[in-house]
C-alpha cells in the first residue's frame, strides 16, 4: 500500500479507535455497579489497565450516585497515578465523592499504609542507650514554651490525635509544666518518658481530667510522639495516625504546619516523591500546602523564586503560633525572600512585638537585614534581658548588622553581667567581639573586665585579649585560673596564652606554681596554659617545672614527698617525653604497666601530653592485648576521659562522643567516680551552643521563661 494511503488511513482510524476506547471506558464504568464482585473487579482493574485515557471519565466518576462505583473510580484513578496537587485539590472539595478520592489518593501518594515508612517504634528501637546520660533537661514554664524547647532541643515532634486536642488545649492554657528528660534528648524514649510524666501530672491535677497517652512513632527516617486520649489508644496505629495527619494538612491553621512537616519527612525517604512534589509547587504556586511540603523538603532556587511571588502575611503570622514546627518552617520561608523585604515583613515584630517566641523568631529571622531605627532601638534594649533566648537573639542581629556604635558595644557588655559563660548570648556576643571591626576597639575595655568580677566579662575579655595579651593580662590571668569553682571560665583564660613567647619571671614562677597546685582540677588548667604556649617557651617552663619537682623531691623518697607533688611530677614525665626525653617516657610507661593502680591511673590521664592522638590510641590497644598490664582498662578509661576534657574545651562533639564511648567501654572495679565525671562534662558540653547547628535560622534548645515580653 502507497505510503499516503496508509497515511490517511491512519489519521481516520485514530478518531475510530478513540471513540471506541472511550465507549469502553464507559461501559467499563458503569459495571463498577454490576451485582457480580467478579464484574466490578475485571472492570475495575481493565480500566486501571487503560490508563490515562481512562482518566477524564473515572474523575467524573468520583461523584457518581453509587458508592460502589465511587470507591472502584477512585482506585483505578490511584492505579493510574495521581497528583499530589490533584489531591489536594479533592480533598479540599464541597463533594463528598471528591473528597474521599482525595484522601485516599493522599494516604497513597504518602505510603501511610507502608509500615516501613509510618509505625509505631517497636520495644527495641526504644530500648535506650547509655550515651548521653548527663544531658538532662529540666523544665518548669509555661506548657507552650516547655514544648517549644523540647522539641527544637531534641528534634522530636509532637502530634495530638484530634480527639485529644480538647484535653490538649486546656492542659496547655495552664500556667506552668514541669516536663524533665532525664537522658539524651535526641533519643526518642528520654523525651517519650519526659513528656508522659509530665501530662500524668497536668492531667493527676486536673478535677476528672483525661489521662493522656503517648506513642512513639517512625515516619521515614525521623521519629515523633503521638499523643492520644488513653481511651482511644490502640496497637495498630499507622494507618489511623496517616489518616489524621491528612485530615490536619488540608486544615487551615498551625497544625497543617506541622503536619506537611511530618508528611515530608515520609516523602524524603522516597527521591521520586520528593522531585514529584516540588516539581508539582512550581507547577502550582497558588497551594500554600503544596508550599509547606515543598519547604519542609528542602528549597531549592527554583523554589525560593515560587515563594518569592506568593503572599508572606500567613508565614508572618506563623512566627507568633507558639508552634515551634509552624514556625520553623515560617523562618525556611522567609529565608527565601529578598534582605530588604524581610526585614521590612520583620521590623514591626521586634519594634513592637510581645509574643516571646515570635520575638526570637523575628530577631533570628532577621539577620543581615536592614531594621528601623525603632526596631534597631528594641533589638539594643533586648539585650539586656534575662531572657537568655532572645538576648542572644538580639547579639546574632548585631554580629551581623553594619557599622555598630560604641553606645551599643557598650549594651552588649554591659549585658554580659547577666548572663552566663555557657549561654547562647556568650556565644553571640563572642561573634561579635570577633569582628576585624570589632576587637580593637574593645582591647582596653577588656583589660578592665578581666580584673573585675563578672564571670561572663572575665571570659569575654579573655577572648578579646587571646593573641593580644600583655604580660600584666597574663598574670592577671594566671591568677584566676585557680578558680577551680568556674571552668567555663578558666577555660577562656588558660587559651590566652596560645602562642605566648615571653614571660616575666613573676609569671613564669605563678605557671609553674600551679602545676604543683594541691587540686588536680587547677593543675589541669594550668597544664592547659602551658600546653598552648610557644614550644620554646613551654620548653623553659617545663625545666624550671622539673627543678620545683626535684627540689620539692629532695632526697628523692617517695613516702615523704607531698603527694600533690607525686601528682605533679607525673604530668611533668609526660611533657618532658613530649619534648623527647626518653627516660621520662620509660619512667611514665613503667607506672603505666606497673601493678599500682593508683599510679597506673595518674599515668594513663597523663599519656595524651606525651604522645598524639593516633600513637596513644595504638598503644593503648597494644596495651590492653598484653597480660603484662593489669590495669590497662583503668589507663585507657583515664586518657580517654582527659580527651574529653579536651574535646570539652573545643567544643568538640564528635570528638566528645568518639571518647565518650571508648571511656564506657573499659570496665574496671570503682569506674562509677569516672562515669559521674563523664555525665558531668557531658551535661556542660550539651549546656554549650551547638556549632554544627548554626546554620539552622533558629537556634536549638532557646532559653525562654515568660509567653509575653515587657520590654
């Protein structure tokens, strides 16, 4: 056949064949109804078979009068493929059949029916693990700050099935709740038991109260609580907690919010879903719950430019919910607008806002952003707070704002006399101390703190002066590293002299001093100073160090030597080995492998200055595989728990953690002394703002007391 002819024979039988794929698919409808199950199951799975030309007439469908045919449209529609916009779009409709079809279709688009993607945790993964112990979290304050904290300290979210928001707002209307993580935040059974007692109490109060239940559940990758009346409590609660989340995201308040933020930690674990969604926004830029979803997922630039065309005043309006998840993602939206125009959204909340939380969101928010005069007034006067969050809140503004005054320079140090060294607001004001623009400014400024009173000053002035000390600072400085009371403190003191090459001899003869101190704590800081100093220098200390030794010594009987200098010369061995000498080394492994415990113990925390890191690790498992070594567990706990001392002082958490665990691991007779200092070098380490967590808008864990700000 000519190829024209069959060209025209095609394009007339195309229409033909349509029309009757179309007559098919309503015949195929209309059996649906049949009485045969048999003929509504063939039908149905012949039209999902049909696929997309199938389409237009199963979305008719979906309001047909039998209901039957309805629930066979809607999932042969769902076996085709839906839409998460078209979904939503059903769900939201005034037709019953629609908006059924839209549930359902969401429940699938989001897997809630995958017990691999949305189930309660089972008994083992809530089996708690003993790392952590020290980071105890006590809270007594309004319920809606308490929550706040807790879930932005451990990650956690909340949701409240519906029917126990009643019960759920009246608790959190009262004026106060004690809620107490007695572990690690971020593992979910510390937060599940701290929150489940804390609702036992509210509810215990509470003239017929009704008792709360709180069930950890999994969704993707990320863990959350599920509260619900006890009465309602089940065992198999997946589907029913997808269904309400669905329910809760086509609602128009915070708790649509939270719930696209829960929904979207499901859809991460699934790449496909994930595009699907932001591809799908882009493509629907008018669907603030596609937006939400799209937000929690992650922005994108594509993303950022969408949100940038659509109206903020919900987002706005977020910041004052009291709902930490809303407001998260408020501040992920306003990240994505233009400088100027979120500050100018931003600026009438810190000239005039009350709302605490909203405060410190707006201030967060607002970072490198122009403000007003009036809002840049407030932000100065905030700082002088005792509301640690927004405190610091106001400081970050500053770090990052222009050109600052000398009044407002004055306000942040004058703020310091009321906050804390381990404080989020110490930590911003660090920032800006920091600044090129700064620091010079503030040199004799600080020479003045550091001989006064205030703790915060003292360290903010010894940060100030680090690379910048005269010897009269030094000694100002080694006076007070015997502050055994204040570590966070002598900490800041003894890295003021990093790089130290000269001292006059009155210096030299306090260093050394307090390396024979009678407390092991003080001798610790001041080992700390003189490890950070310039190696020849640090080489003439440890001489002068070993004569004090030797003379303190004298005969050289053991028995009748003070025992702070026994001590001391233990740590000097290990400089002295650092520096080369090779009989101090073999003098410090002989207490190392010998059977004295009490000696092998000062020589195991005395190992990380005699060796690096990576050697001292290999020896301390060369040691513990030969019998020669009886106490080879007790050596490596006491270098490994130095190490976190050191790591404490870095902030380092990883390193932290890298030692924690080590340190726990070697068990030896009366290890408790040691496990109690790990907790508490943990529960100060986790008292310290988290650096990895500064590129997040809001900080972690804000320090709040009050719901409304006078100020």
């Amino acid at each position: 056949m000519p190829r024209l002819a069959l060209l025209i024979l095609l394009l007339f039988a195309a229409p033909l064949c349509a029309d009757a794929t179309q007559d098919r698919v309503r015949d195929l409808i209309a059996r649906l109804g049949d009485n045969s199950w048999e003929a509504r199951e063939r039908s149905q799975r012949e039209l999902a078979g049909i696929g997309e030309p199938a389409r237009k007439q199963l979305k008719a469908a979906l309001e047909h009068d039998d209901l039957e045919v309805r629930n066979r449209a809607s999932a042969a529609l769902i076996a085709i493929g839906e839409s998460f916009a078209h979904a939503v779009e059903c769900a939201t409709s005034q037709s019953a059949g629609l908006r059924a079809h839209g549930s359902n279709a969401l429940a699938n688009l989001f897997r809630i029916d995958d017990p691999q993607n949305l189930r309660p945790l089972s008994p083992m993964e809530l089996q708690m693990r003993y790392w952590g112990g020290g980071e105890e979290l006590r809270l007594t304050q309004p319920p809606a700050l308490a929550l706040a904290r807790v879930e932005s300290h451990s990650g956690v979210r909340v949701f409240v099935a519906p029917g126990a928001l009643e019960s759920w707002r009246r608790l959190m209307a009262k004026p106060s709740m004690d809620i107490s993580i007695g572990g690690d935040s971020r593992q979910v059974a510390f937060v599940k038991m701290g929150l489940e007692n804390a609702l036992r109490v509210m509810t215990g109060a509470e003239p017929g109260g009704e008792s709360l239940t709180v069930t950890p559940m999994r969704v993707g990758r990320s863990n959350f609580l599920y509260v619900t009346a006890v009465a309602d409590a089940g065992q198999d609660q997946g589907r029913r907690v997808g269904e309400e989340l669905i329910a809760a995201l086509l609602a128009d308040d915070a708790r649509a919010v939270r719930a696209a933020a829960l929904l979207a930690d499901g859809a991460a674990t699934d790449s496909t879903a994930a595009d699907r969604i932001r591809a799908e926004y882009l493509a629907n830029p008018d669907s603030a719950r596609l937006m939400w979803l799209a937000l929690a997922l992650g922005p994108d630039d594509r993303l950022r430019q969408a949100v940038r065309a659509t109206d903020p005043a919900p987002a706005v309006r977020l910041l004052e919910s009291f709902d930490w998840t809303a407001i998260t993602l408020a501040a992920r939206y306003l990240e994505c607008l233009e400088s100027a125009r979120r500050g100018a959204l931003l600026d009438p909340l810190v000239a005039n806002g009350r709302n605490s939380l909203g405060l410190l969101a707006a201030l967060c928010c607002a970072r490198g952003c122009p403000l007003s005069v009036a809002a840049r007034t407030r932000a100065r006067a905030l700082l002088a707070l005792r509301e640690d969050g927004i405190a610091a809140a106001a400081a970050a503004w500053f770090g990052r704002a222009g050109e600052l005054s000398d009044d407002e320079l004055d306000q942040v140090w004058k703020a310091a006399e009321v906050q804390q060294p381990d404080s989020a607001f110490f930590a911003a004001a660090l920032d800006i101390i920091s600044r090129p623009d700064v620091v010079p400014r503030l040199v004799e400024r600080a020479r003045a703190a550091l001989s006064g009173v205030q703790e915060t000053q003292q360290s903010l002035a010894a940060a100030v002066l680090t690379g910048r000390a005269l010897p009269a600072d030094l000694s100002v400085a080694l006076d007070k590293l015997q502050r055994r009371d204040r570590p966070a403190l002598t900490q800041r003191l003894a890295a003021m002299f990093t790089g130290c090459r000269e001292l006059d001899e009155a210096a030299r003869g306090k260093l050394v001093g307090g390396l024979t101190h009678d407390d092991p704590m003080v001798r610790r800081e001041f080992a700390s100073a003189l490890r950070v100093c310039d190696p020849e220098l640090r080489a003439a200390l440890v001489a002068q160090w070993a004569e004090r030794v030797k003379s303190a010594l004298g005969d050289g009987d053991e028995s009748k030597a003070p025992r702070k200098i026994i001590h001391s010369r233990v740590m000097l061995w290990a400089f002295q080995a650092a520096g080369g000498d090779i009989e101090a080394h073999d003098q410090l492994m002989a207490w190392v492998g010998g059977a004295d415990a009490e000696k092998a113990r000062l020589a195991g925390a005395a190992l990380p200055d005699a060796m690096g890191e990576e050697a001292l690790n290999k020896e301390l498992d060369n040691l513990r595989e030969r019998a020669k070594a009886p106490h080879a567990a007790m050596v490596s706990a006491e270098a490994y728990l130095e190490f976190c001392r050191r790591a404490l002082a870095r902030a380092d958490r990883a390193m932290f953690r890298r030692y924690y665990g080590l340190a726990i691991t070697m068990n030896f007779p009366n290890n408790y002394m040691m496990r109690n200092e790990l907790q508490q070098l943990q529960a100060r380490l986790n008292r310290l703002p988290d650096a990895g967590a500064t590129q997040e808008t809001l900080p972690r864990g804000p320090v709040l007391n009050r719901l409304e700000i006078e100020n």
